[in-house]
C-alpha cells in the first residue's frame, strides 16, 4: 500500500431507539420502501411542524433533499441518516447498497464502521476497571510483557537503535488516552520506525483484518519496536486501541470479541454487531468503496460475499475492526448518553462515563499533538472518545462526544440537547478531516433543532 493510500486512513468508527427508550417518529422501518433521491428542486413554503424531541419536519426534510444530492451526484452509491432526541428518532436510507447495483439500501445495512470501533473498545476497558481486574494507572507489564522495558526513539526520524529508555511503563490510561508512545503520524512511510510497522503489518493503514496476524503474534512484533517517543508525552492515533483489545482478553482471559458480544452487544441488543457477518446476513453488508486519488472514482476496498468481513479475523482489532448497523449503534451511543443505564440494567456507572467523556489531555500535549491542524483548538480525547471542548460551530456544542470511521461512518452523542447522530455510508474518506458528506449531516442534523 502507497503513502496516499495510507493517509486516506489515518482518522479511521435489530436495536432501535426504543432500546433505551420508545421511538415516537420513525422515518423508516427497517422493512420500508427506501426514500430515493429527489430529482426536483422544490421551493414551495412547508408547514412548520415539530415533533415532541423538538426537531422540525420540514428541516429534517431539508436534510433528507441534501443527503440526496450526494447520491443523485455519485458521490457516494447510498446512505443511512439517524437523528435521534429526547426519544424521537429519525431514520432515512437512500440509495443503492452497491455502485451499479438496483438494491436500495435498507435501514438495516450492515457498515463496515472503523474508527468507531474504539469507543466500544474503551467502553469494555472502563467494565473491567470498574471490576478491578484493570486499573487506569496500572503498568501492562503484567499482561503484556512484550511492552515492557521500553526504549524510545531519540528522534522520530531516526535509525530503530538509537534508542534511550523510558521514563516509565504504559499503563492502561496510556492505552485509553492515545499516549502509550506508539501510533499513525502524518506522513506513514517517511521514517524508519514506521516503515517497520508497515511492514510488520501491525495495522497502520485502511482496516485490512486479512493482512493482521493474531493477537499473540501481533503484540510479539509491536514488541520488537521502540516507542515513537515517551509514554504520556503526546497523542498518537490508533495504536492504543489495539493494544486495548489484547490487553482486554488476557484480563479476561476470554477471546476478546466474546467479551464484546457478552458484556456490550448482548445486553444492548446489537445482534448485527461483530468482527465478522454471519453467511445469513451477507446479502445485507453494504459494498465498501475507496475513491480513486487520481481521478475520483469509486473502487471496490471490499465486496460483499467473500470480502475480507465475511469471516472471522484472526485479529479482532480494537481500533477499527466492527462491522455494524446504524439501529446498533444508535443503542451504544443511547447508553452513553443515559450516563451508562440501559433499561433496568447498567452497563457502566454514571463516573465511569463521564471520565470517559472529559477530555484527558494536557494544554501541553494538545501542543504537539493531532492529525489535523487545529483539531486540538476545539476539541479533547476523553477515554476512547473525542469530546468537543469549545464551540466554534453549528454543529458542536460543548460536551458532545462521539468518533469517526475512516470506511464512511460517524457517530457523536450530545448531553446538552439529548440528541444521538449517526452517519453510514461505504464510500471512505480521502483525508484526515471529514469528507462534505460527512459535515453536511452534522450541520443539517443540527439546524433541524426547532426549540
């Protein structure tokens, strides 16, 4: 894989809303005619009318006319939209679930979903804090002692021995917080350590579960490097999640997807959630695409029926392995939101959550950290999660929380308007910041807020 086409991935993330609480508006069931894009241009006045979570009809529909367009223009095959507040839920599919193809896609597509693959990953971590069998501030040594004794880089650029020792080990904090001394940078192949990784297959470029090694081995290799520099010096994307995942399963001493599908999927009721589509439900996984750098068209990253989801990894990453439904994560995302209570049971306590959503990181290290100038201006990493910290847009009140998917997903949940948006598409992003798609739902989801 070329340096372009690694950058394109360095930011990669039958449940309903009436999972947590009843849906009072649905704008489609998962069984329903899709809404197909508009062709007209329709200037008429609309009745303003307002459904009980406070959000307009008529600019939901002005939303809907603008998803369209992305898909009346060939920018991407289909998509799925969820805008969910104070218990009223707003679902709509548009388009084709394959470039070409005549079936629509459904509110029950399957996406692969990346990078939103890591708050679920931190979720699992903060269950086990919480039954002390992990602890924040605790070394990994113990459970990983192929991370312990590190050395660090004198300079990144430099040969891997020119090395000196750590100040101190990682601890499980470090894993959380992307400050374990190891991640993607902006350039993937311009230096010596992350050539290494490259060709050590660790991961670093677009989610490829075919090309990782098992979990053992893939902590043996990451063992074999030093660190990019010292624990708890700077943010560096991706790698902690990883980790997170091994570290989870020798905690637990369980497969790290059973842990998952135990202690998260099972009790939210995301039965399409996983590593991996069952053959019963490969007809239903949307056909992911990555646009061509040269001339903008669509190519296929991963079919369908013998695509590299349509059979267990041998590493189930924790930083951008799970595939999902837009209705799945709508009940993660509503459970982060209810402070961790799902229905009469609770997944995280109420602590747990909010440590999760501060933002974890030092002035200091936001200085010299990021993938995208001035992210850090306006936005924290809490534990797994980022969490807007200034608002500097429609679509950014401060406290709202969430992460992205490299493939074409996004989610963030909002404590301040009680309000849950998910984007799915299968069209992957082409740059660390988000693609027109991506910021037109997050605006259009939020003008839609009529109280």
């Amino acid at each position: 894989m070329s340096g372009l086409d690694r950058r394109a991935f360095l930011k990669t993330a039958a449940a309903s809303a009436a999972v947590v609480r009843p849906a009072l508006v649905a704008a489609q069931s998962p069984d329903a005619t899709p809404r197909w894009p508009s062709k007209r241009n329709d200037t008429r006045k609309r009745e303003k009318t307002m459904g009980t979570g406070g959000l307009s009809k008529a600019r939901l529909d002005r939303m809907h006319d603008g998803m369209a367009g992305y898909v009346d223009r060939g920018e991407v095959p289909g998509l799925v939209t969820l805008v969910s507040r104070r218990g009223e839920t707003h679902v709509d599919a548009i388009g084709v679930a394959a470039v070409g193809g005549k079936k629509a896609i459904q509110r029950d597509a399957i996406f692969r979903i990346a990078s939103m693959t890591k708050p679920v990953t931190a979720a699992a971590a903060l269950i086990l804090v919480e039954e002390c069998k992990l602890r924040l501030d605790d070394p990994v040594d113990r459970l990983l002692p192929e991370l312990a004794n590190r050395k660090v880089l004198k300079r990144l650029d430099g040969p891997l021995d020119d090395t000196v020792p750590a100040k101190r080990p990682i601890t499980v904090r470090d894993l959380l917080t992307f400050r374990m001394g190891l991640g993607i940078t902006i350039s993937p192949d311009a230096t010596p350590i992350q050539k290494a990784m490259s060709e050590l297959r660790l991961g670093q470029g677009a989610p490829n579960p075919a090309t990782i090694p098992a979990p053992d081995e893939w902590i043996r290799r990451l063992g074999t490097l030093p660190l990019m520099c010292q624990p708890g010096e700077k943010w560096l994307y991706n790698m902690g999640s990883d980790v997170l995942g091994v570290l989870i399963a020798r905690a637990t001493g369980q497969p790290f997807e059973t842990l998952l599908r135990e202690r998260i999927f099972e009790p939210l009721g995301m039965k399409d959630t996983g590593f991996s589509v069952p053959p019963a439900n490969i007809d239903r996984l949307a056909t992911s695409y990555r646009p061509n750098f040269q001339t903008g068209v669509l190519e296929v990253h991963d079919e369908s029926a013998g695509g590299q989801w349509s059979r267990p990894p041998a590493f189930p990453s924790g930083g951008a392995g799970l595939v999902s439904t837009i209705d799945d994560y709508l009940a993660f995302g509503l459970v982060l939101l209810n402070h961790g209570n799902h229905g009469s049971e609770r997944i995280l306590s109420r602590p747990s959550v909010e440590t999760m959503t501060t933002d974890q990181l030092t002035p200091e290290q936001k200085a010299v950290s990021g993938l995208v100038p001035g992210y850090f201006d306006g936005h924290g990493w809490g534990l797994g999660v980022s969490v807007v910290t200034r608002r500097v847009d429609v679509a950014g009140s401060v406290g709202k929380f969430g992460w992205d998917g490299g493939l074409g997903t996004s989610w963030y949940s909002d404590p301040n308007e009680d309000m849950v948006g998910i984007l799915m598409t299968q069209r992957a992003w082409t740059s660390p910041s988000p693609p027109n798609v991506c910021l037109d739902f997050w605006t259009s989801a939020y003008q839609a807020i009529d109280d």
